[in-house]
C-alpha cells in the first residue's frame, strides 16, 4: 500500500474476506473507492448489493471475467483501490429502455446536465454492463452529446458464460443494462493496441444486421469464413468448436487510414457469424492471424509509448495511476502465455499502481477523437 | 487494388446511407454518422442553404446563398455549439463563396475539407490526416445524389407541413362546427345531433334520458353593468364548472348567451332522482362565488326539464320543453328545477294568444290613458299619474297586474310604453291649452325596465314633447324603486339628463326596494313615493307608520318631495298629514279617472 493510493487485493472468493477489504477502505482515509470483483465468486447477490448500499464512501466498479494486480492474474476474489479524491460517478441506467438515438440523446443530455458541468472535465472512465446489446449506440449518442476532445477508457463488465447478470457496483447497489461514468481528476492518456495482422481479404462484409454477418462478398457468411480457413490452414470446423477455431481468426474492419477494428467472432447461427461489436454494413474486412509473440510484442510497444511520456507529473496529492483494460478473448487465446503479456506491460510502468480487469469489450478513443468499441485488444491508460 | 476496393466500398456505403429517413435532418444524420465512421472524421458539419423564413430551400441563384447551421457530430466543441466557433464559421464563409471543393489546416494541426452538396448545401469534415484527393474526387458523386435526396426531403418536409396545416384546419373547423367558440363546449347544433342519437339509443336500450335546460337569472345587468368581457369570463367559469359534470353519460353544451343545456344519457327507472342530484349538483357549483377581475359576483340560475321518451321523442320538443319549464322555474323562483308538464305550454299559449290580443287592442285603440289627480295638503290638484286602461273585447275591463307583466316578457311592453309617452304628450297638450290652476305642475307617466335599457330613451322622449309642443316640465316619469335598483348606474345618468331638460322624475313603490342611502344620495329624482302597503290603514299601525316617517325624513335630507300612494281614508290621511307628508294621491281624494273626465275636473276648478 502506497502513502496516497489506498490498495487491498484478496484472491478469496468470499464476501466475508471482502467485507474486511471493504471496512479496511472505508477507515483507509480514502474519498471513493474502485471495487473490481472476479466473476467467480461466490458472492450472494442481495448480500453484496446491500454491501454496497451502505457503504460510507461513495464506490464503483464492477464484476469482471478476471481481475489483474501488477503481473498478477486474479481469476477469484477482489481488488479496492481507495482515491485520495472523490470521484464523481454518473449512473446511466435502465439503458435496454433506449430504442432510439433520440431517446438515448435525451436520457444523456438529462441525466448529464443533472449531474455536473462537464465542460470542465475531459477524462472518464467507463465501466458498463459488457453484455447489453445497445452499449455502441450508447457510445456513438454519448459522443455526439458530451464534446469533441474529450479522453475515454473502459471495459465491459460481466460474466464470462455471457449470461447478463448485474454486474456495475454502486451505492445504490447491483446493476445491469447500464453505464458508469467515472469523471477523473487529472489528464487521461491511453494507448491501444491488439498485435493482430491480416490473414485473408479483403472482403465486402455485403449484408449485416447490427452485430450479425449475413454474407461475405454475397456469400453466406460462414461459408466464406470456414472455406477460406480450411483452405489456407489446417483447422476443420468439423473437428472443432466454432469458437475454438474462431478465436484464431478474429475479424478486422479497415478504415481508411489502413488501421484495423478487431472483431471477435462468438457463434455461426444459421450461415450467420455473431460478432462482439458492429460490423458497417459494405465495410472492408478482413480474416486476421497472430501469435503470442505477436500479441504480446504489439503491447509492450504501446506500453513503452505510454510510459515513457508521462503527461502529467505525479505530485504529493495525485499518486499516477494506471489502469488497463484487457480483452478476456486474448486470455483465452494465450493461455497460460497470457502472464507474459502482464509482465511487459509491467516491467514498463511508471507508476505504484497498476491494475485492471480482463473485460467483454474495450472503450478508447480512435486517433481521430471518436469513441469506439473494441474487440481483442489492450488498452492500457495512465491519470 | 485493395484501395480500389476500398473506395468502391466506402462509395457503395456512403450511397446505401442517402435516403434511409424521409425527415431532411434524419436523413443528412444518418449519412453523417457513416462518413464520421468510415472516413475517421474528427468531427463532421453540414450547411443547408434556406429561405427568408430561414427553412431548407433548394438554391435558385449563386448570389443568394443563406447557409445556416444545421448540425454537426459531435454537437459541441469544447462546450461551445459549433455555430460559434470562428475558425469553423470562416472556413463555411470560404467554401459558400468559392462553390468548389476547398480545404486548410487548422490551427490545432488538423484539417477541415469543405464540399458542396448540390443546390442545396455545404458539408466540412475536420479529419487529423489529410484526405487524400482520389478519396475526394470518389465522394462528388455521392454528394450529387446526397442533393438529390435534400431536395426529395424538402418537398417531402413541405408536404408533411402542409398535410399537417390541412389537417388541422379540418380539426380547427370540425371543432367550431360542433364547439362554442367562448366556452369550448358543445354548440347548440351539435348537441342537437347528440340529442337525436341519444332518443334513438333510448328507444332501442329501453332507458330513459333527460334534458335539463339552464339560465343565469339576472346575468343580463351583470353584463350591462360591467361589460362583456365580465360577462364572459363569468359564462366561461361556469362552463368549466359544468364541464366537471361531463361523464360517458353526461353531455353539456352551450346553447347561446347564459342559457347551458345538459344532456343525460342512459338513465335507469331512478331517473327523476338522478336528475334531481345533478339540479342539486348544479346549484352547488352556482354556489361559489364568480370572482372576475377582483371583483366577486353571486349569481344562481333558473333550471328546466324533461324526460325522454317519457315526454317527447323528438330532439326539437325536448329542446323547447326544456326551456319552458326552465321559463316556469324563473317565474316561480325556484332553486330546484321544474319538469316540463304540459299545461306549461298551454299557459304559454294563452300567454301567446293574450299578447295578440294586446297588439290588436293597441291597433284599435281599446287602451286608454286614466289620470288619477295628485293632491297638496290643501286640496289642490297638483298634478297626475298617467294609468293605462285597456278594455278587452271579450274580458271587459283588464287589470294591469295581469297585462303588464305579460307585456314585460314581450317586446310589446315598448310599444305599449310609446303610446303611453305620445298619448300623455297630446293630453299635456289639450290640458296647456286651459287655464290650468297655479298649483297644477305635472302629469307623470310609468317607464318599465326595457324602455330605460332603451339606449335612445331620452330621444324618444324628446321627440314627443317636441312633436306635441308641450312644455318638458309638465311632463315627468315614474321609475320603480326595485327597476332603478336593478339598472342603478343607467338610471343615475337617464334621470339626471332627463332633469337637465326640465323633466322631473318620481320613485315609485318606494320602500320596497331595498334601495341604499348611498345610491340615492346619487340619485337626482325629485319625489318619493310612500307605497300604498305602508299607507294602508297608517293610522292603526305603528309599522307603518315608522316606515312614513322615516321615508319622510329621508326625502327632507334629500330635498325630494313625499307624496302619499294609495290613500283612501281620512283616517289614513290625517295620520300622513301629520307625519309631514304633504302630497297625496289616492281614492279618498280621486280615483282614476278618463282623460274628459279629468278635462272636467280642472275645468270645475278653476271656474270653481
């Protein structure tokens, strides 16, 4: 634990170890408190959700696949990390309500002039529910609402048998189909990277409907996709699960400055491929490829690119912080390898704390400003 | 090859985006939204030329072009609207006067690339690289059609207000045609129509309906008085209080100046209770004070009647039905309501068939003017009250208690009272023509309440004396107490111009009204007339009597003369005698006597 940046992990699975956690944070001298908690646990729901109703600080956060502390994977238990400063914390709920952009624009613009004034603030974070199906529209409203310029990171939280559950921690408790919009104190910077490369393309992704390929290049999606691996490796969709292959050969849509949108592919349903994102209909796309080395090398690069220009200079009231943001889909490629992508992202920090979870979806902005939503990718950001 | 396919591709979204939303600004949103997406803006803007009401318009001349902001992603900068943003606003200035496509780096480093949107427009995309010029050249064409569909949704916009306008007038006029336009309630037609459905339904459900008619009693001298926008405000707090009875069985309408018609629909065999709730109901709604302009009004109403198929099945019957038992109600002063019978509508057309009698006995002459002779204490004549006798061809001689007030409801109270006025005025002439005694000053004669309403009034009377040369002081007029209290602010101003021209007028009935010490301070009349009910038997009754006395003092206090109704004894008019009053009138002196006999009279007088 450092002097300024109150820091408590458990690898238990109980509440019980996370009520002392908790208790430890609130006499901590902390003004707010993050609490990331692993999918795994073994936490009743109403005991947790009361936990967090009468907690005496404010809190957020959420419940994620893994956690991770430094180098270190948590698959169980919790991770508290109390600020030195009140963060404002801005509840989006009931999203799944939202079936227009006009709604959404109005849900927005309500709740963010309820709140505070926003002008003043450029850097959020952004925890939401990882498994509600309108969280692009709510990105792509939420932009055109809040301002140009501003800097954004986040993840989706959730579980990782996709079953929605609430999984966004607040003082009013356990929520689900929702946005937490976290207003940070000081300048965010953010690096993404993912390390994949393109395999196979391009291709006209000729029919879509929100998340779902139709057809490829006028071809049943899936067919497409299982002929052109077959024929270029030694992977058979009849010998395997879909998703065992597929997580092989993500998906990439190329915008015009040749920068690749990773897409995961999660099922084929009918001659259809489901994607963990949206896919513009008519995009380029393409069949992606990599490897360990791949992966990991592309993240330490963002690693040292974030770390070695520091934008803001750590001080006596502002420990620098750094949060990461890892797709759960890259755990389950690397494997046991995945420690190593901890350890270089590590190895490079600049600051005492360092910590993250493994989500279902990443949040950044694009090179242009834009927010997006990402796929099998890294985002690693510094405050 | 791959950047060939790319921009196909780019060219074949950006064109599957056009047209998606027939709404002008749904539509540049949505292909917005896919040119920021695919084309990695940092922010996008669009410009659409429009008319002098500042509405989207296709442009007709170059040298009138009249960009206006009409959105942008995101909609803000730095918490500033992009309207306002001056590098943003020069670039829009360059662009519109170059016509062409243009671009330049921006002071953070980044570009703005401004294209024209054909006949219609303006579209900049601020990008962090530059974009390059293959890319541009590949997006004119679909700009071109981008203008193309602004024009499909400028006429689609205009057809949409237009059908909306139109549809809205159609609603404007099916609502006048069935609403008051005052109170928003039903207008009398519709209600009839309403009427007409519910008898049918009445038939064929076997129930029973009702019509209740209702009229503000003394709404017309509110009006009068403190004018019609008073009077308005009032009808329409009434409607809205009426229109809290309104229910799926209950229907209420406006039937024309303070007259309200409810319509009851549905009604089981309890009906004469039900309707007698809502009469109950009525009244307590009448109950709450009008307050119009800080002023507060108490006004109740006059309730009629009648059930239907019970009664009548047909919607005009009902109507009037309705509305004679309302009129019966009025008459009778009752609170409750009066179902319709029909000896109702035989007395009104005995009502209607005496009123013709009236008209014909004024044609023929069959009215007369009596004169009953007015005494001083000395038993001088001083002058007289002009009294209408009229001899009905079948009836003999009418009492005026019986045809004035039938008069009254007519308008023939006014032709009635003109003949009075001319007739007396001829008589004034024939009697200037004899040597009068000096104590004869005047003959009076009675002004009902719809001659005084009269706005010219004071000119007929004018004209008459005119017309018979007589002089305007031998005439004076005869108002009741209770009609100059009723009508108190037109009467001030009639007496007192009426005394300007020399024409004296007395209060009639006096006692009787009610009338406060402050109003007749104000009132300029000359003589109080003591009512006959308190000169009857004076003598023996100290009420009475304290009742003269004090009428007496009054008119002292006033200036005004007392002159004694109705006196019939000497017992009565030693007593009146003694109390201070000093002018009579009455059969102890004289009864009413024809206009020869009268001659006759004075004639004995003087030569006397």
């Amino acid at each position: 634990m450092n002097k300024d940046l109150f820091t408590w992990y458990t690898q238990s699975d109980t509440l019980a170890d996370l009520i002392i956690g908790l208790r430890l944070a609130e006499s901590s001298g902390a003004k707010s408190l993050l609490l990331l908690t692993c999918n795994q646990n073994i936490y009743p729901e109403e005991e947790l959700s009361s936990l967090l109703t009468h907690c005496s600080l404010p809190i957020f956060g959420g419940i994620y696949p893994m956690i991770t502390y430094q180098e270190t994977l948590l698959k169980h238990g919790a991770l508290i990390i109390g600020f030195n400063q009140a963060y404002n914390v801005t509840l989006f709920a009931n999203l799944d309500l939202c079936k227009t952009e006009e709604h959404f624009e109005s849900v927005i613009n309500s709740q963010l002039s309820a709140t505070q004034d926003f002008a003043q603030n450029d850097s959020f974070l952004m925890f939401y529910d990882g498994l509600m199906t309108n969280i692009e529209d709510f990105i792509d409203s939420f932009f055109e609402c809040l301002d140009h310029g501003i800097s954004i990171v986040g993840g989706g939280a959730g579980y990782i048998d996709f079953i929605q559950r609430p999984c966004l921690f607040t003082n009013q408790g356990l929520t689900s189909n929702a946005v937490l919009l976290v207003t940070l104190p000081s300048k965010l910077t953010a690096q993404v990277a993912h390390g994949w490369k393109t395999f196979q393309g391009p291709f006209l992704a000729s029919e879509v409907e929100e998340q779902t390929i139709l057809s490829i290049n006028y071809q049943p999606a899936f067919e497409l996709y299982s002929q052109t691996i077959e024929n270029e490796s030694q992977y058979r969709f009849a010998e395997e699960s879909f998703f065992d292959i597929a997580k092989h050969f993500p998906l990439g849509i190329e915008d015009i400055n040749n920068n690749l949108t990773v897409r995961e592919l999660l099922v084929t349903e009918n001659g259809a491929l489901q994607c963990a994102g949206k896919v513009p209909i008519n995009s380029m796309v393409y069949l992606l490829e990599s490897n360990v080395n791949n992966l990991i090398e592309a993240i330490e690069t963002a690693a040292i690119e974030l770390y070695s220009t520091p934008i803001s200079t750590p001080t006596e009231e502002n420990e620098q912080i750094s949060m990461v943001f890892d797709c759960i889909g890259r755990m389950l490629y690397m494997g046991d390898d995945f420690g190593k992508e901890l350890e270089a992202i590590n190895k490079h920090r600049n600051s005492p704390a360092l910590f993250g979870v493994l989500s279902i979806g990443e949040i950044a902005n694009s090179q242009s400003g834009a927010i997006q939503l990402l796929n099998k990718s890294t985002v690693i950001s510094t405050w | 090859m791959n950047k060939a396919l790319f921009i196909i591709s780019l060219q074949h979204e950006l064109a599957m985006s056009i047209g998606n939303k027939l709404d002008l600004k749904a539509m540049l949103k949505v292909f917005l939204k896919v040119c920021f997406s695919r084309l990695n803006l940092t922010s996008g803007h669009i410009f659409i030329n429009c008319d002098d009401n500042n509405l989207p318009s296709k442009l007709t001349s170059l040298e009138q072009t009249n960009y206006l902001h009409l959105l942008s992603i995101p909609q803000k900068n730095q918490g500033q609207a992009w309207s306002e943003n001056n590098e943003l606003s020069s670039f829009v200035e360059s662009l519109s006067n170059a016509q062409q496509n243009i671009s330049q780096q921006c002071e953070n480093g980044r570009y703005f690339f401004g294209f024209i949107i054909p006949d219609h427009g303006l579209l900049i995309f601020e990008t962090y690289y530059v974009l390059e010029l293959e890319v541009q050249k590949a997006l004119i064409p679909i700009f071109q059609k981008l203008g193309t569909s602004c024009y499909t949704s400028i006429i689609h916009d205009s057809l949409v207000k237009e059908v909306l306008s139109r549809q809205l007038v159609e609603e404007k006029v099916a609502f006048q045609a069935q609403h008051d336009g005052l109170t928003g309630l039903f207008n009398r037609q519709y209600m009839n129509s309403l009427l007409a459905e519910a008898i049918e339904e009445a038939h064929t459900n076997n129930k029973f309906g009702s019509i209740v008619f209702i009229d503000l009693n003394r709404f017309k001298p509110v009006n009068d008085a403190m004018g019609h926008s008073v009077g308005d405000q009032i009808l329409l707090i009434l409607a809205n209080r009426l229109q809290s009875l309104k229910s799926e069985h209950i229907d209420v309408a406006r039937f024309g100046g303070d007259e309200f018609v409810l319509l009851i629909k549905d009604l089981e065999h309890d009906y004469q209770q039900t309707v007698n709730n809502i009469i109950n109901q009525i009244n307590v709604l009448l109950d709450i004070p009008f307050v119009v302009k800080n002023n507060s009004y108490k006004l109740n109403c006059s309730i009629g009647y009648v059930f239907f198929p019970l009664q009548s099945s047909t919607v005009n019957n009902l109507i009037k039905f309705a509305d004679i038992a309302m009129y019966e109600a009025k008459r009778a002063k009752s609170r409750f309501g009066k179902q319709y019978t029909p000896s109702m509508s035989d007395k009104i057309k005995r009502r209607l068939a005496y009123v013709d009698d009236m008209k014909q006995g004024l044609e023929n002459g069959d009215f007369k003017l009596f004169y009953q002779p007015q005494y001083n204490h000395s038993g001088n004549i001083i002058g007289a009250e002009a009294l209408l006798r009229w001899h009905h061809p079948v009836h003999g001689v009418e009492s005026p208690a019986v045809y004035i007030p039938i008069a009254e409801e007519s308008d023939l109270i006014l032709n009635i009272g003109q003949w009075v006025l001319e007739q007396a005025c001829r008589d004034i002439y024939t009697l200037e023509q004899l040597s009068l005694p000096a104590t004869f000053k005047k003959v009076a004669i009675n002004v009902s309440a719809k001659q005084l309403i009269q706005h010219d009034f004071q000119d007929k009377v004018m004209q008459a004396i005119k017309l018979n040369n007589i002089a305007a002081e031998h005439l004076a007029v005869e108002l009741t107490e209770n009609l100059l209290v009723e009508n108190i602010e037109d009467s001030i101003k009639l007496i007192a111009s009426l005394k300007a021209n020399a024409i004296d007028c007395s209060i009639d009935d006096f006692g009787t009204g009610y009338s406060s010490l402050t109003y007749l301070k104000r009132i300029p009349a000359s003589v109080l007339k003591i009512d006959r009910s308190f000169v009857a038997n004076i003598e023996q009754s100290n009420e009475s009597a304290a009742i003269a006395s004090m009428i007496i003092s009054l008119g002292k206090t006033l200036h005004m003369s007392v002159l004694a109704e109705g006196v019939e004894t000497s017992a009565e008019f030693n007593c009146l005698k003694m109390l201070g009053c000093y002018q009579y009138q009455g059969y102890y002196f004289q009864k009413p006597i024809p206009f020869d006999e009268f001659v006759q009279l004075l004639s004995n007088l003087n030569s006397g």
